[in-house]
C-alpha cells in the first residue's frame, strides 16, 4: 500500500538576548563552564521571583516578522510542569493559551509555503549529559529565551523537511534573533512524522523525533521514519504515539517516552509574571527594524547571480549583506535588480557576479575562511576590486591574490589599488607602451620562425608570441590586449 506522509515540525530558537530571559545573567554560556551562567532565579531558590527581559520581546517581533506572521498585541505566560533533573522549578515558563506570535508562513525556495500555527516565548530547559552509570546537569541553559515556532503539517517530503529547516535558519540569522550555532544548539528541531493510506482523510498516528540540530540529520530521521512506519503499516501493525530519538552515527530512531498529551503537563497561568500588552505603535516600530530576509535578496540578486551561488551565499549572511553594500554605495546600473531596493547608483551586472564567485569559489574554499567571515573588507576595497578587473588592470589570477590579501591583517587599511602595486600585479593597458614592447620582440631574431609560421596559417605559435611579450613586461603586460597588436601588426 502507498503511503502519503505528513511532517509538522517544532522548531526552538534561542534568542542572542545579553541576559537570560528571566534574570540578569550572561545568556552566551558557549565554550564556559557548566553552571557558570545561573543566578539563584536559575537554580529556583525559595523566594526568587522571575524578572521578564524586554529585549526577548523586540527580538520575538522580528522573529515573527521575518516568517509573516501576526504579532498578538497581549500574551501571557503559562507554566507547564514536569519534572526532570534539567528543570530545578518543577515547571517550564513558557505561552500555552495566549502566544506572543500568531499565524503566518514560511516560503521555501522551491515556491511551497509552510503555514506556521503559532510560535510562543519561553525559558528553555538545562542540559543533561549521559554517561555509563550516572548523568551530570549543566543549568547554564536554563531560561535561556526561546521562540518554539510550530508549523502546520504542510511538509510531506524529507527534502521539503529539509529546505524548510534552512529557510527557517536563514530567516532568523537575517533577522538578527539568533546566533544561529547549531552545533551549540541555538537552534533545534523537534520532528512529527505520520503515515496514512493514499486517499485518506485521516492522519496516521504520529511518532515525534527529539532535539535535532542539522538540516541533513532532519531530512535522513524522516526518510528513516517513513521506512520505518510503513513497515510496520504493511504487516498491520500500529505505529506507537511516542518520542523518539536519532543517532546519526547509525542512522536510526529508537523509542523514548510515549508522547505527553496538554493535560499531563497541567497547565496553569504564570502567576509571577503579568501579561504582556503592547501597543500598536510599538510593534509597528519593532517591526520597521527588520532587514533585507533571503527573499529580498533572491528578488535583488536572483538575475545577476547564479541560484547555485546565490542559494549558497543565503547560508552566510555576512557575504550577502556585504554584497547589499557594495551594490548601495557603488556606481553603475545593476540590471533585472527589484526596483524597490536598487538605488540608482549600483555597480555593474559582472562586479556583483565577479565578487560572488570570489566569495563562493576563494573565500569558502580557504582553511581560515570562518575566521575570515568575521572581518570583511570594506565595500570601497571591494568595488575597487571588481573595478579594475572589469577595466583589465587585474587578470584573473591576479584578482583572486589580490581579493585574498584583502584578508591579511598586515595589508590592512593599504587600499585595494596599494595592495596591487606593491606586489606588482597591475597589468599594462597603454596601448603605446604595449606596441612598443611588442615591436622590441617582433625584432627578435628568435621570434622570427613564429612570425612566419603565423603568417602561414599556425595560429598557435600566437601563445609563443605573447609569451616572449609578457616575458619582456616582466608580466605586466595585458594579455588580451598584447595578442590584439600582435594580430594586427603580423597581418
């Protein structure tokens, strides 16, 4: 029998706020020590009462903004109570009944549009680790501020799991809500998965794989669960309302827990917090604050750029905002660009696609490349760049030293042009001086049997000839132009 699936997908973002959601501690515990970030708020100590950070609010605007969705003017928050060795109070503050971001959708690149149901704030959990005999809890994460964002069961295809996982990544690190580490788990993913018979109106029953941070490991936990659960469907067994979790070393779920329905966690209203109430004017300015999403980008770049390039600078900001930068303070016209963010001063069709092959193909290929993503050259030093390799000052080789040395903390503040000068990679363009270099080699007498064996129709010993010319410039001479005034002066 054929099976359709259905994947919803719970995604917890935690917020790059300096301090904890509910307290004044540093949120950032990446690389510290365990249980060095927590106050007594933290550890729940009696009498310690939580204090809401307002900036998790702004950051929770942009983050519903950048997926289209409705901003609820009044929230609350709700505890939800299990008990667990990571979570000291007994229960999770977190939005059950009155969300702080309402309706909306995410767009993958593809066209498909995933709604998303709602996405609520709240205190993320602290972290266990698991050895032979006993575990150990690092409370470092606790009330760390997170959005859980719940899509609807609009995704059938562990590709689409896949490219809805990183679009949803990409929004939140344009937005600038999130360092989006995914090896420190500031971004995880909690997948649904259910079978049922082709033409049913009804979902199969859903099996829920726990705390996934790779857009590769969501895409092979559903590509296992769909094997998985259509095995057991085919011998006419029930696939079990469970959590489950995925080991990428061998590829496979394993059960957990059976699956907690709302009224196992008992829900109640967060008695030490008010609700939240913000006014129309407040979101609309928080609102106004979110940047170009990858969207605007492919509206912008998506004529200039290749998509395999384009798709690939979407993964790291930093090289597309940069490329924003150079397109807004350059000269030129930049064709087939949206007219809604081309300023009418940007730099011509071949520097942008020049300089996005240099990020894609130099930058990403070298060793220190995420070293080199944190400290950019300037826009100036970029058109400047692509400028005198688009006015033949540069040859290709020579462009991509110079684009790397732009890099070296020794070449800094010297200037795209300096850089190129002092290592003697600007190239011959006046047509005089080159005619006379080319005359000095046509007088050669061991240049002659090339001369004649050209004028006889051997059009390769060209090559030899440009050789001896670029020899006698000390390679400094153009190329393209040098064989130009060869041709011409040997017919």
């Amino acid at each position: 029998m054929k099976y359709i699936p259905t994947i919803g997908i719970e995604c917890h973002v935690q917020l790059c706020t300096k301090t904890k959601l509910f307290s004044e501690v540093d949120n950032d515990a990446r690389g510290k020590e365990p249980n060095s970030c927590v106050s007594p708020v933290c550890y729940a100590l009696p009498g310690m009462l939580p204090r809401l950070n307002g900036e998790a609010i702004r950051l929770a605007i942009l983050a519903g903004r950048a997926m289209n969705c409705e901003i609820n003017p009044r929230s609350r928050f709700d505890r939800k109570h299990y008990f667990y060795p990571d979570s000291p109070k007994g229960y999770q503050i977190t939005q059950f009944y009155h969300p702080i971001i309402g309706e909306g959708y995410v767009e993958l690149p593809s066209g498909v549009k995933v709604r998303i149901e709602h996405a609520h704030l709240e205190g993320d959990a602290g972290k266990l680790t698991h050895f032979d005999t006993y575990s150990l809890v690092d409370l470092n994460r606790v009330d760390t501020p997170l959005i859980e964002i719940v899509s609807m069961p609009d995704i059938h295809s562990a590709k689409d799991a896949h490219d809805y996982c990183k679009e949803l990544w990409r929004l939140m690190c344009f937005a600038g809500v999130t360092y989006g580490d995914l090896y420190n788990g500031n971004m995880r993913f909690d997948v649904n998965i259910s079978l049922a018979p082709e033409g049913s109106d009804k979902l199969g029953t859903r099996a829920e794989v726990k705390n996934l941070n790779s857009f590769r490991s969501v895409e092979r936990a559903v590509e296992y669960e769909i094997k998985r659960q259509s095995k057991l469907l085919d011998k006419g067994e029930k696939v079990i309302q469970e959590t489950r979790g995925w080991s990428d070393a061998t590829g496979e779920t394993t059960g957990q827990r059976s699956k907690e329905e709302a009224k196992d966690y008992r829900y109640m209203p967060e008695p030490d917090l008010p609700p939240i109430n913000l006014s129309p004017e407040f979101i609309a300015e928080e609102s106004a604050k979110l940047p170009l999403m990858p969207k605007d980008y492919r509206e912008k770049f998506g004529k200039v750029i290749a998509s395999d390039i384009l798709e690939i600078l979407l993964d790291y900001p930093q090289l597309t905002i940069k490329l924003e930068e150079v397109a807004s303070s350059s000269s030129g016209a930049l064709r087939g660009a949206s007219p809604s963010l081309t300023p009418s001063d940007e730099p011509s069709t071949s520097s942008i696609t020049l300089l996005s092959n240099l990020f894609v193909s130099v930058l990403l290929a070298e060793e220190k490349s995420a070293e080199y993503l944190n400290d950019l050259p300037s826009a100036q030093d970029l058109s400047e760049l692509a400028e005198m390799n688009e006015k033949k000052e540069l040859s290709s080789t020579a462009t991509k030293e110079v684009f790397l040395r732009l890099f070296d903390p020794q070449m800094k503040g010297r200037g795209t042009r300096q850089i190129a000068k002092e290592l003697g990679l600007i190239q011959e363009n006046d047509l005089g001086a080159l005619e006379k270099i080319v005359d000095a080699v046509l007088a050669k007498p061991e240049t002659a049997k090339a001369q004649a064996d050209f004028k006889a129709g051997q059009e390769k010993v060209l090559g030899f000839l440009v050789g001896q010319v670029m020899k006698e410039s000390h390679g400094k001479a153009n190329p393209s132009a040098v064989q130009e005034i060869l041709r011409k002066k040997l017919k």
